[in-house]
C-alpha cells in the first residue's frame, strides 16, 4: 500500500504506526488529531518520506515516513 503513495494522492496519518516511531522520539510525541482526521495532501516524495500538507488547518506541511500514511476514503 505505501508503494503505491504518489504526489497528489490525498492521505492521513495511521496513529499505531506514527506513536512509537523514530519521529515521534525525536520530538513531541502528542500529536494532534487532525494528522489522523483530516485529509492531507501529498505535495512531494523523497525516497521513503512524503511531504503532506493538511490544508484544512493552519499548519506548516509535514515529512513522514510512507509506510505510516493511508489513502484517505
């Protein structure tokens, strides 16, 4: 499913995988739900990262990994 990600692609977070990853170590582990709620869109990829932008909030664009993004529905 990760592979298949691609620039455009609308997309939210997968908590389970998000919570104990590296990122979450590295900074606030208290994320907000709207990375698990909302829709995000996938503005660029690089290697196994995916820049995403949710635009229904007025937050900067965001790097995760791809393996912790799922297709929106």
């Amino acid at each position: 499913m990760a592979g298949k990600l691609k620039r455009g692609d609308l997309v939210r977070a997968v908590q389970e995988k998000l919570v104990d990853s590296l990122e979450a170590k590295a900074s606030d582990n208290r994320f907000s739900p709207y990375l698990f709620e909302t829709k995000g869109e996938i503005v660029e990829t690089r290697d196994e990262y995916a820049l995403v932008n949710f635009g229904h909030v007025p937050t900067p664009n965001i790097w995760l990994r791809l393996d912790q993004l799922e297709k929106f529905d």
